[in-house]
C-alpha cells in the first residue's frame, strides 16, 4: 500500500486481541478480503481480560506508536465477564497515560465482535490515520524506558 | 539451545500473490535459534505435513512456527502432525500471515516485512513455550433438562433411551408446557394432548428420569463434564409420597375464582390446584399467595378432607443438588399479552384475546368444552377478526422479528372456528403468509377454499367497542389501500412470541449468552444451532427463537444426540491452557502474597485458598490455588495478580513480552 507520499513516517501500531472475538473478527477481515494498513501487527490472547497493561508500557518503551486493545462486546465475553474487567483496568490505564502527558490519541480501545471484519478494518485505518498525523512517540519512549522498565530490565 | 523450524506456506497463491515467501523463509533462517526454514506450496497437504514432521526428526526441533492461515483454522492440524513426528502439540505455533497479512494488504515491501514481523513474533513465542499434556477430567453422565415442554421432554426421553441419567426441572406444578395447552396442532389438525401426554406419563415412568416439578435452578456452578446444579424445590405444602391424587382438597377448597394460568384466564381455579386433569404428576399444590390459610391464618379444609393425611402447611423449600455432565435448556416462550396494545384496547375488553387464550377456547378440555363463546358474555360469534402480526415484525413494539408460527396457528384458529360455527365468518388481517412448512401452504390453501376464511391483507389501526360490538378499522392494501370497517362480535390478536420470563436471570446463572429480545443465543447461526457457547450448556426448541412443534422437536433431538454424543466418552480431554499459582522451594513457597483478588475477579469460581502447612501442621502462609478442572484458561487472574504470581500456560509473561519486543525490534 502506497501511503507515503509527502512523509515517511510509518506508525507502528500494536494491537491486543482476544482470541474469540476480535482475533476471529480480524480473520473474518481476511476472508472477506478487506484491505487496511499494514503497520498494526496483532498479538493474541485469550481474552482482554488477560491483557496486563504493563504489556501496552512494554509497546510504547519498544517503539510503538499507538496501542489498539480489543475484545467482545460486553455481555458477549467468551468467559463471561472478562472484559467488563479489562475496561475497567483500561478506565485507569487511561488516566496514567493522561498523567504521563501521552495523547490519549494513541491508545484505542474499541469492541469488535466476530462478524464485524469490516469494523475491524475501519479502526486500524483510522488509529493509523490518526499517529501518521500526531508522528512517532519517541518522547513517551524515552520517558517510559527509563522510569518504568529501568529495574525490571529490558529484554 | 532453542531449535525451532519455520515453514512457511503460500497457500496455492493465498499468501505468495502478495507476500515475498521466500524472502520470509530466507529471513527467517536467520533469526536467533531457527534451526530450518522452508517455503513450501500447500503446507496442510500430506507431503506439506510430511516436509514439517520430517524436519522436527532431522534437526530435532524443539519448537515449530507454521506459518500460514489463520490458527483457528489449522492449529489441530499442524498440532497433530508435530505429535505424530514426537514433538509436543503445545510446541507448534501458528503464525497468522494469509487473514492477517496477505488477504488484507497489497503486494509490496511493507506486506512481506509485516509476515517477517508476524514469523519473528512466534519464533520468540514458541521459544518460551512448555511441553504440555492435556487434562483429562471425568464426566458425570447425568443431564439437567431445563424445562418440561415438549422440547424438554423429547430431548428427556432420547437422552434416558440411551442409557443416561436425566433430571428434568420444571417451574410449574405439572410438565407439559405450551404444547398441552394448544387445542388441535397444524397442519393435521390432531389433537395436541393425545400427542403430547403420553409422552409426559412416559418421563414420570422413565426408570432413568428424575422429574422435579414446581421446581427452579438456584445456581450452577463448574463446567462441561462436570456442573454442580442446585435445585430450588418450592414447597407444594404436600407431602407427595403420601398424596394419592384423589383431588378431595380440590373439589372442597373455598377459594375457587383464582384465574387459571392454564386456562389464560378464562376458567377458574381453587387456591389447592393441578393446572390441568391430565397434569404429570397428578398431584396438587397450595397456591400460597391466593391460600386464605396463609392470608388470614386459619382454614385448614383441605388437611381436614385429605384421606391421607398429605397437607404439610409447615413445609419449606428445600434444596436438591446434582453432578451434571451437561446441562440443556427448554425453557419455552410466551407469548405477547393483549396489555401490550393501547391500539387493541389494553386489554380492557374481554373479547380482543391472544392467540393461546383462543387455543383454551377450542379445546375440549378448556373453559368452554370446546364451543367458541365470546369471554364476556358466553354468546357465539358470529363474525371473529384474526390480526395477525400483533407485534411481530413491528418495530415499534420492538419486535422485528416474525414469530414464525402465528400465520399458521391462525389459520388453524379460524378454520376450528368455521367448524364449530358454520354460520359464522371468520376474518384473518395479515401482511403476508408465510407457510412454509411440509403440507403448510397446502393447509393455508385448505383455510382460504374450502373454509372461506376471509384474508384481508392490511393492518389493523384500531378496535374500538360499539354497542357490544366490537368495531375493528383495517386497510386492504390489495384494494388500493380502501378502508375496511368490520362490526366483530370477538377479536384474535396473533401476538408476537416473546422470550419466557426469567429466561435473562436464567442465561446469567448459566453464562449463556442471548440477544436483545432475551432468547438464548446458539454457538453458530448456522454449524452450532443447538449448542450455546458455554460449553457443556445445549438448547432447544422455543427458548433459542418460537419455533412450533416439529421444529423445536427435531432441535431437541439435535441436542440430546449432542448430550448423548458428549457422554460416549468416559473422560473428556480439555487444552491444558490454564492458570497456575507459581510455586517456589521454602522457605518461600510462594510470592503469592495472600490478597485474593484473583477470587474475586474469576468467573469460574476457579480458584480458592490452600494452606501451606509445616511438619507439624502449622500452617505458615495461604495462598491462591487454582482448580485445574474448572479454570477455562481466560487469564483474568493473571493481570489482576498483584505479585505476578499467577501465570497462564500458554500465554505466560515471558511468552507475551518476548512477542511484543520482538514485534516491534525489526
């Protein structure tokens, strides 16, 4: 996909998924043949409700952009409650990263259910959309290298 | 030392029309502890599998990354080929690069290195993945059937003809459901209790089947293989092993004007009740609310006629609990009340009724005996207006679905009218027909020639009553959109079927998922239309969307052969993914610090406390421990753990790091 035309800055966009809604939703994509971005890369997990947010630190001290968590709609969680869960950990994550002076731009959270691969498609334009405007993230990086993952060590 | 192979698919042209899948496997040979890295054409065929089991004997791999479609699609298959050549199954990963890659970018750069990203990803992963054996957990071959319709009791009866244990749990004091109260059944006409009670004498006798009536679900707990059902047993304020059914209490009872709920209202019963003569089991309960005994305190008549001494007014709701193997749900449904219409009249006059209170005027055991009389004054009508669609496929009630069996039931309704009053005329307003069943179009012919049923096709927009008549104004679309007027003697609302009350309260004790009008959902529209997606939980008939009988008697059948199917096996083999407290040598133990948040947080009620006990049985720290039978591997614990000291197997800490530092260090 050609999308550099004046800068080249391509985002890199990491996206957390739960294995039964939004992976399956993202596959559904595929299948459907719908075209998107290609700077989100998915991880998989078993359900948002999984998703420890120092993973998303993790992301942003590597060199990620922009961050996309997404599971099922709530009362449709493989397990029930798991992500009424992980929106409220994501409730607090948010006021960190607003404390840490990150754009809350960069960090999505959305439900996407197993039929929706066209929903799918249409966040990771838009979130890519989005950090291609804002640019790279390096000042969070920096910041969250040091200060968080400074004792517990880089790889 | 890590020896990982890589092999990467181009499915046909799927993945190579737009990703570079030699460069990937080119790539790939370098990453860091990949021992082999190949391309390969069709990579799920036989030689494609051959080419990976071959590879894992040659450099003794310890961990596989096939790279290809989507692991929902063919994580068994490379599983299993990886245990068929002595690797582990959990060492085998599948990287996703056709539905998350090639499908959905064009071909170029940026593709190909996103498949690099994707492959270097899981190479890391499956560097840190464990050899894990799966979980074996014995299954209690009993069934709980939710539901004593017909659906419950067909699906009852196929489950104990096959060898296995069933309890069936009904809310109401008799089985039977809607189907025992419907007069004659479409497209035959035959009569729905000479079907239907036959077979409810045949799960009382059933040696296999134990039948709590008057009787709710208080909680389950577990999983497939193994729930743990409570059972409210509501107190019938009888004893009914003592109880002979002679029905003395009924005929002398004082309180005798309590509309009966089998009747729809329209007939009577006493405050000591069976629902119906041919009730299963034939034995009556005290209605506590209406009993003047419990009102006022005193009364008492039906202890003193009883021969057998059987009244216990002192009895109390007991509990009853059972290991089940699977669970199946029948709970039915209801149908819309004619309050629902201000339009119709709010149910303010007594002869606009809905289609199940027409049902009890034309059977031969209802209110009437059989004969059509009008509710308010027992008069015949002599004109009857049929609407069908009352808040089916009507938005503004909320309600766009079509109820599927109105169009049909009503046909019937106004041809047993035409046959028990052959002077009168029977009107039906309807918006379109939809008769699709084996011999249903023929029936709806049937109705329209030979029993002159007047199909008018339009909305009805008001009935109003008029000197004792009620005035119903319609439309006929056909002709132009003219207005039709109708002088009625008796109005039928075909009310929409609605999911049956408590069916939310019921879903969210089971974690049954529903839609938003309340019926339980199915696994798959379409591959799964009798499972839900707990696992272990089955459906059938009315409660998953109204189906009438032959429908929801096929489904029930579908999901007993399911049950059936689950209980062929003595074990039940589950993926070993799941959540374990990590345990350290003393003096630690464990760094599990003690908080219990994970308790809270697990909806599987998989997790309780251990104690960690010294020679002496001092007890020198608790800590979380995680039933292995009942955790479903969704890892909710482990992001709460404070004290990282709960891990899940599969998509441990190390395994999860590693993935996003490699995704993003190209």
């Amino acid at each position: 996909m050609e999308t550099n035309n004046n800068n080249s800055f391509e985002p890199k966009v990491v996206a957390f998924v739960c294995n039964w809604c939004t992976y399956a939703g993202a596959d559904l994509t595929g299948t459907s043949r719908i075209k998107y971005a290609p700077n989100v890369k998915i991880i998989r997990f078993p359900c948002t409700g999984r998703i420890d947010y120092m993973l998303l630190m993790k992301a942003f001290a590597n060199g990620a952009d922009g961050i996309i968590v997404s599971g099922c709609h709530p009362n449709d969680c493989h397990y029930t409650s798991g992500n009424f869960h992980a929106r409220r950990r994501w409730m607090i994550f948010r006021n960190l990263c607003d404390f840490i002076g990150m754009d809350m731009n960069r960090v999505v959270f959305s439900w996407v259910s197993a039929a929706e691969g066209a929903k799918w498609a249409e966040i990771v334009n838009t979130t890519v959309d989005t950090i291609r405007q804002l640019g790279p993230a390096t000042s969070f990086q920096k910041l969250i290298k040091n200060s968080v993952f400074e004792e517990v060590g880089n790889e | 030392m890590a020896r990982i192979g890589v092999f990467i698919c181009h499915c046909g042209e799927n993945i190579s029309a737009t990703v570079d899948c030699e460069k990937v496997a080119k790539v790939a040979s370098e990453f860091p502890g990949v021992a082999v890295s190949v391309d390969y054409k069709y990579m799920c065929s036989d030689p494609g599998q051959n080419l990976v089991k071959e590879a894992i004997i040659e450099h003794k791999l310890t961990g596989v990354v096939v790279s290809a479609c989507s692991p929902r699609m063919h994580e068994p298959t490379f599983r299993n080929a990886c245990a068929e050549a002595g690797l582990n199954p959990f060492l085998c990963e599948m990287a996703n690069i056709r539905e998350h890659c090639s499908w959905v970018h064009e071909k170029g750069d940026a593709t190909t290195q996103k498949a690099i990203d994707i492959v270097r990803t899981l190479v890391e992963k499956v560097k840190r993945n464990e050899a894990l054996a799966p979980i074996y957990v014995p299954i209690s071959k009993t069934a709980v059937v939710i539901g004593g319709g017909v659906a419950g009791i067909q699906a009852a009866l196929d489950i104990a003809d096959a060898g296995h244990k069933v309890v069936m749990v009904e809310r109401e004091p008799s089985i039977g459901g809607h189907m025992s109260q419907l007069s004659e059944t479409f497209p035959t006409l035959d009569c729905s209790q000479c079907i239907l009670t036959p077979r409810m004498v045949d799960v009382a006798r059933h040696p296999n089947i134990t039948l709590y009536t008057y009787a709710e679900i208080e909680s389950v707990d577990g999983s497939i293989g193994n729930f743990n059902v409570k059972i409210r047993l509501k107190s019938k304020s009888l004893d009914e092993k003592v109880c002979t059914g002679c029905g003395a209490c009924i005929q002398k009872c004082p309180v005798k004007k309590i509309p009966s709920e089998f009747e729809q209202g329209l007939g009577m019963r006493t405050a000591i009740y069976v629902p119906f003569p041919q009730a299963v089991p034939n034995k009556p309960v005290i209605d506590r609310k209406n009993c003047t005994y419990y009102i006022k305190g005193k009364c008492k008549v039906c202890e003193i006629v009883c021969p057998t001494k059987a009244i216990r007014f002192d009895q109390e709701d007991s509990f009853v609990e059972v290991q089940a193997g699977a669970l199946l749900l029948a709970t039915g449904f209801d149908v819309l009340k004619t309050s629902a219409f201000p339009e119709y009249g709010y149910g303010k006059y007594k002869d606009v009724i809905d289609g199940l209170q027409f049902e009890r005027l034309a059977s031969a055991s209802g209110p009437t005996k059989g004969e059509i009389r009008r509710p308010s004054d027992g008069q015949i009508p002599k004109k009857i207006v049929f609407i069908a669609c009352a808040g089916s496929r009507d938005p503004a009630k909320g309600r766009e679905y079509c109820s599927k069996i109105c169009c049909m039931y009503t046909a019937k309704h106004a041809m047993l009218y035409k046959h028990k009053v052959h002077e009168g005329t029977p009107y039906i307003f309807y918006m379109d027909i939809r008769a699709t069943g084996k011999m249903y179009e023929e029936f709806v012919r049937r109705a329209i020639e030979e029993d002159e049923v007047k199909y008018i096709r339009g909305r009805v927009s008001q009935v109003y009553e008029k000197n004792g008549k009620l005035i119903v104004r319609g439309v006929d679309t056909l002709l132009m959109g003219q207005p039709v007027e109708i002088e009625a003697d008796m109005v039928v609302l075909a009310t929409a079927g609605i999911a049956n009350q408590g069916s939310e309260e019921l879903a969210q004790k089971l974690h049954v998922s529903y839609d938003k009008h309340k019926f339980f959902s199915e696994a798959h529209p379409k591959l799964k239309p009798v499972e839900t997606n707990t696992a272990g939980i089955f459906l059938a008939g009315a409660c998953q969307s109204t189906k009438d009988i032959p429908e929801t008697v096929a489904a029930a059948s579908g999901a007993a052969a399911k049950v059936v199917g689950l209980f062929s096996n003595d074990m039940l083999k589950r993926d070993p993914l799941i959540a374990i407290v990590k345990k350290s040598p003393p003096p630690v133990y464990s760094s599990c610090t003690g908080c219990f948040m994970c308790i809270q947080v697990c909806p599987y009620q998989a997790i309780d406390k251990e104690e960690i006990k010294d020679r002496n049985g001092n007890i020198i720290k608790t800590i979380s421990h995680i039933n292995p039978g009942l955790c479903q591997g969704c890892g909710t614990c482990v992001a709460f753990c404070k004290s990282k000291s709960i891990d899940i197997l599969g998509y441990n800490h190390d395994q999860v790091y590693a993935e996003v530092s490699a995704l993003l260090n190209e």
